[in-house]
C-alpha cells in the first residue's frame, strides 16, 4: 500500500485545493503517472504515484483544502485483488469510482467511453455546489472544455434573493439579503483570486504608490516590424511583437534609473543588479507574472520565445514557483484588452510596474504641423518612498524616447 500525499512545494504554501482527479477509484496507476492537480495561491501543482498499481482510495474530493503531507489518496502496490476486477469486468468498477453516475444517461455514457468531461477547477466546483452533472452541460468553447459560464448558465442556479430594505430611524435605509430570488447568483472566489485580492490589497496599504503618464509615437516602430517581420520569423521560427521592444527599453531605463529597478526591505534600500523582468499574463483563474529572466543579456528573438513560452505555460496552468519568482520590475498590456489608459498596481515588493494600452491614431502636431499618428499612452506606477518624481518621469520619458526610435535600443542592448 502506497500513501498519495501533498508535496512541499514551497517554503510559503501550506496548503492548497484539489482542482481535479485525472484517475478514479478502481483505476490502474502506473509509477510517476500523473493522477490529481493540486491549486495553491501561486501555481497548479500535477502530483504522481510513486508506486504502480490500483488507485483503491481517495480521501479529499475536488474544491477541498488539504495541507502539506496530509494523505489524500491510497495505491495498492502491485498487482493485488483490488487490480483484478478492473480488468475483468471494468463495468462493475464505474459505480465505485462514481456512485451518482448512475442517476441520469449522461454520465452512463461518459463511463462507457472512458472519456472524462473537461472542465476548469472553477466550473468543477460551481456544478458541484449546484449538484449539476458536467456531462450534462452544453459549453460554448469550441473545443468543449466547459466553463464556469457554462454552468452558471445551465438550469437554475441557486440565488440570493433582492435585497430588502429594512427602515431605521433616523438614518438611511439598510439593504439586507433574503432568499429565494434570481437577481444575484454567488460564485465562490478560487484560492488563486483570494491570493491577488489579498496582495493586491496589500500593495496599496504599504507603499505610496503613484502613477505618472506619458504617450509614444507608434509610427517607427510599426514601420519597423512591418520592414523586417517577415525575415525576423524566417530566422527565429517567431513573430516580432511588440513586447521584446519594451522589454529591452525598459531594461535600458532601468540601468539609467536603478531606484526603479530596488526594493524596500525595513530602513535598507536594495539596489537589484540583475533584471528579471515580469510579465502580466492573464488567465481563466486571474493575472499571473511570469519573469523572463536576465531580459539584459537576452536579444530580441529570445524574449520573444520567453515570453510566449511563459504565457503557453499560464494558460496551461503548467507554470512553476520558480518561473514566477525574483522579477523586479513588471510589464503589464492593458491594450490587449482595449485599455486606453490605466494606473497598474505594483507587483509584490518591487517598486514600479509599467503600463502598456491601446494603440489609437490621434491627431498630433508633428513639426508644426497636424498629423494622424498611432499613439500608445503609457503609465509608470511607483513607490514613491524609494523613487522621486525626477526619477520616474525620466525613466518613462527614457522609454518613451527609445520606443519611438527603436534603432536605439540596439546602442543599449
């Protein structure tokens, strides 16, 4: 008998979330094969079976918290009693591995095929709560994973009702929930989004954050890509974006401005000579920052395999504690979504975050005279306990001045 536990796997995470069972009980396991993931306020975790044989136990169901070592399922070594009936008569196993299946036809033929609904851990747990069976779900994804939409959005939820007002004397009305109504529909909050509210939060109560803003002239730099993209993908096997050109003018404003590139640690001040820059991911569960590291050694081909690596592995949910670990400065794209214009909040204990939006042409004077030009309006975040405002307006204008002439970005690289 092999014991499945949680892993260490951090000196910070001590617990986490049963996202979802890959393997049922009954089923055959072999050595390293990968039969639960676990969700911890940084990254998903895939845990293995060190020992081969019949997974005969599991002890934590999806959505429950479990801590460091505690046992959440049991192999049997081997190929004892409980590895036969698998493989005589795989039938009579599916009512073990889920009782409830049985209920409606849906399930019955997801147990026939063998084929397992895929779901976010989010969508898991809404149909858990709502006791809606996920084969029975119609999800809009193209590629039939279903979402948490999906389920919100089958049969009826169960709601909150609108607030009803109860009279105080002589103050305002007090708004308190009652039951039974379709007006509010309540969606727990994953440990991922727990963990950014509460970060987040922190940020803005233990710095002095401000935000300053700039616009840049997208003109040379779109010329540019347009020049040379289709020999840049032909050499590197990847498109040249846009985000290897900030990266790069970061870095260099970065080595003009070192307060920008510190951090505060009680009455010291520390000066990072390294830049591991981060990059703002959006996924399904929330904002992630993976770092490219060593962005200052790196040319532009390898930032851009970097970065689209990293984002592949966010949205996959295979990024790991080190590859999000140590940034210090971050790069955030708002446009992507259609931002205009922002003030980003700061990641972690650095001491400045930059704001990317969308590219609109606007009407500019250009040498006296009024031009149509793409304009990115741009925003520096910082703590400005560490940086002044001389500094942080000279390094957004140093990247403002080296983005609308990308050629000298090659002189600082």
């Amino acid at each position: 008998m092999a014991e499945i536990k949680v892993p260490e796997l951090a000196e910070s995470i001590t617990e986490g979330s049963i996202a979802q069972w890959v393997k049922k009980v009954g089923d055959r396991v072999e050595k390293g094969e990968f039969i639960v993931e676990l969700e911890t306020d940084k990254v998903n975790a895939e845990i293995i079976s060190e020992e081969a044989g019949v997974l005969t136990q599991i002890l934590a169901e999806e959505g429950d918290t479990v801590l460091v070592g505690q046992v959440i399922a049991i192999v049997e070594a081997g190929e004892g009693a409980a590895a036969a009936p698998v493989a005589a008569a795989p039938a009579e196993a599916a009512p073990q591995a889920a009782p409830a299946a049985p209920v409606a036809a849906a399930p019955v033929v997801e147990e026939t095929s063998g084929e397992r609904v895929i779901a976010s851990p989010a969508a898991r747990r809404l149909a858990r709560e709502k006791g809606i069976d996920l084969a029975a779900v119609s999800p809009v994804d193209p590629q039939g994973r279903v979402r948490v939409q999906d389920v919100a959005a089958h049969g009826t939820a169960p709601v909150v009702a609108a607030p009803t007002p109860v009279a105080t004397t002589g103050g305002p009305v007090v708004f308190t929930p009652a039951a039974n109504s379709d007006r509010v529909t309540i969606e727990k909050m994953s440990r991922r989004r727990q963990t950014i509210a509460k970060r987040l939060l922190e940020v803005k109560q233990s710095t002095a954050m401000l935000t300053t803003f700039n616009e840049i002239d997208m003109t040379n730099i779109m010329a540019l890509r347009k020049r040379k993209q289709e020999e840049f993908v032909k050499a590197n096997d990847i498109k040249l974006g846009f985000m290897s050109f900030f990266t790069k003018a970061v870095v260099a404003a970065l080595k003009k401005y070192p307060y920008v590139n510190a951090q505060i640690s009680g009455d010291e001040i520390h000066l990072n000579n390294f830049f591991d820059i981060g990059i703002a991911v959006s996924t399904e569960e929330g904002l992630v920052v993976p770092v490219v590291r060593d962005a200052n050694s790196k040319n532009f081909a390898e930032i851009e395999k970097d970065i689209a690596n990293l984002a592949t592995k966010a949205r996959d949910k295979k990024l790991g504690l080190n590859d999000m670990a140590g940034g210090s400065f971050t790069i955030t794209n708002g446009g992507v979504f259609g931002s205009l214009m922002s003030t980003p909040i700061m990641n972690g204990t650095q001491a400045g975050i930059l704001g990317m939006h969308s590219i609109v042409n606007r009407p500019v004077a250009v040498n006296g005279e009024v031009q149509i030009r793409p304009m990115m309006y741009v925003a520096l975040s910082y703590d400005h306990r560490i940086i002044d405002g001389k500094d942080s307006v000279g390094f957004l204008k140093t990247v403002k001045e080296l983005i609308e002439n990308p050629e000298d970005l090659l002189l600082n690289s």
